[in-house]
C-alpha cells in the first residue's frame, strides 16, 4: 500500500503549548474587551494572543516545508557519484537519511543511527523510518541501526559521507558531550569524506570543533531561524591523509 511519507514534527509539545496559550490569551482578550477592563490588560493579553498564534503555525511551517527544503539544501552541498555509504546519526523518521538515499543510483547505502529517544522527536521509532524509505521509493537503499552518538557501533573510516539533523544539541547541555559525537562523526568517516550538520544553537561551535579536529573546508551558514531559534548548517572534508587531529579515538576493540 502506497503512502506519503510522515517525518513528523518536531518537539510537538511546543507547538502545542504555544497554540494553547495564544488561544487563552486571545479568549482574555474577548473578555477584556467585554468587560470594558483597563487598557493595559487588554493590550497585554492580545500580545500574548498574537504571540502564541504566529509562533505556534511557524513551528509546524519550520517542521513541515523549511526543514526538508533545509535538508535538500545541505544534500545539495554535497558532491555525489551515487555509490557512496551514508551514514544519518540521530536519523529520527528518516527525513535527512532518505533525502541522502535519494542521491545513491549508482550501488550506494545509507544507514540511520539512533536511540530512539521518543520525547526528542514525534513518534520516533525505526518502523516509522522504514516507512518513509518505503515510500519515497528508496527502502531497498536504507538500514537501521540501535546507537549512541557518542559511541558510533561501526569501525573507522566505514563512511564516505556522515550526516545529521538537529540530533547533536540533544546530546547534552555539556560541550565535551557534544564535542564527543563529532569526534565519532569524524572517526566514522573515510579520509577524503564529507560531513554535512545541521542544527539549532550550536552550529557554529561544531564548525570551531571540527576545524580543531583537522577537518578541511569547513564552511558555517547561518540559515533563517527555524523555531525561532538560531540554526545553521555545516559542511566540512575529512583529510585525505588518514592521520587526522581528533582526540577520543575508539576502534572496534573498545566499542
Ligand atoms: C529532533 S530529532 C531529529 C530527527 C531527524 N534527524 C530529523 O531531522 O528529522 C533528534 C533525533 O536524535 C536522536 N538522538 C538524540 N540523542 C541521541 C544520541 N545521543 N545518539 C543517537 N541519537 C540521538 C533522537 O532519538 C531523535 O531521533
């Protein structure tokens, strides 16, 4: 049976919340109004009305059109021949993933990473992945695999290009967590492979990262903020020489 993809959105309690509180205060509003209370209140609780109701759509217009149009964008960024290994790390429902999948005609693969750490994403869970892969025509191109950014469960260089969406802020409040993830990212990638990120708030430091890691042709973009949050993207090269500048190193021995 033939269905329309479904990425979901993303932190769907937010939306939800916005929207309730631009209805509670758009009703506030109607009862000011009503009761003829003073104009400050009425000014205030139509602030919050025009808040709540102009964030609450832009949240699911961010999810739903800028986001995937963003992820076809950085595929875009990206050189391809079409045979490459592709590794999406925190793929969620697949969006990144199956927009890289969509590039691989000519024998490639893409495998997806996650968790599955349902509150960071609406319903997020492999079948809904395989799903997706199914439906926009790439199933027999796409795996999945149960990890921890932090300790990617494959052996050096095994990709010849790693990507990610918006899974790197979730890691951890501390910069070293972080750091940790793209440090597998790069020891993941074969020399001479290509990294492309993207995410909210931190994006320029994985770029200062990377770079200290020894990675080449790093390039940041600040991109329109979805959410409302700052967002960026981040391409970036590993070294044809294998020997590259990371710190934590792990082989498939101490995994
Ligand atoms: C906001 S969702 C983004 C999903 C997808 N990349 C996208 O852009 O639609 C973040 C994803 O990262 C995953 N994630 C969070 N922390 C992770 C970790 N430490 N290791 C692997 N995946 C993680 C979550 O399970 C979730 O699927």
């Amino acid at each position: 049976v033939s269905r329309r993809p479904d990425y979901g959105l993303d932190a769907p309690h937010v939306a939800r919340n916005t929207l309730l509180i631009g209805l509670a205060g758009a009703a506030l509003t109607a009862i000011c109004r009503s009761v003829r209370a003073p104009r400050p209140l009425t000014v205030a609780a139509g602030a919050v009305a025009l808040w709540g109701l102009t964030v609450a759509p832009f949240h699911v217009y961010s999810s739903r059109v800028l986001k995937p149009r963003e992820a076809r964008r950085l595929i875009d960024a990206l050189r391809w021949r079409g045979d490459e290994r592709v590794l999406d790390v925190g793929c969620g429902r697949g969006m990144l993933l199956v927009t890289a999948a969509r590039r691989l005609a000519n024998g490639g693969r893409a495998v997806g990473v996650d968790t599955w750490v349902a509150r960071h994403h609406a319903s997020t869970h492999g079948s809904a992945t395989l799903d997706n892969a199914a439906a926009e025509g790439v199933g027999e191109l796409v795996a999945l695999c149960d990890g921890e950014a932090r300790r990617l469960p494959f052996r050096d260089g095994s990709f010849d290009v790693v990507v990610s969406s918006l899974c790197v802020h979730n890691i951890s409040w501390r910069p070293r967590e972080r750091r940790h993830a793209l440090e597998e990212m790069v020891r993941v990638l074969r020399p001479g492979g290509q990294l492309a990120l993207m995410d909210i708030v931190y994006s320029a430091q994985y770029a200062r990262t990377l770079r200290a890691l020894g990675m080449q042709d790093v390039r940041h973009h600040w991109r329109l903020p979805l959410w409302g949050i700052a967002f960026g993207t981040v391409t970036a090269v590993k070294s044809p020489s294998p020997a590259w500048g990371g710190g934590a190193c792990y082989t498939s021995d101490t995994r």
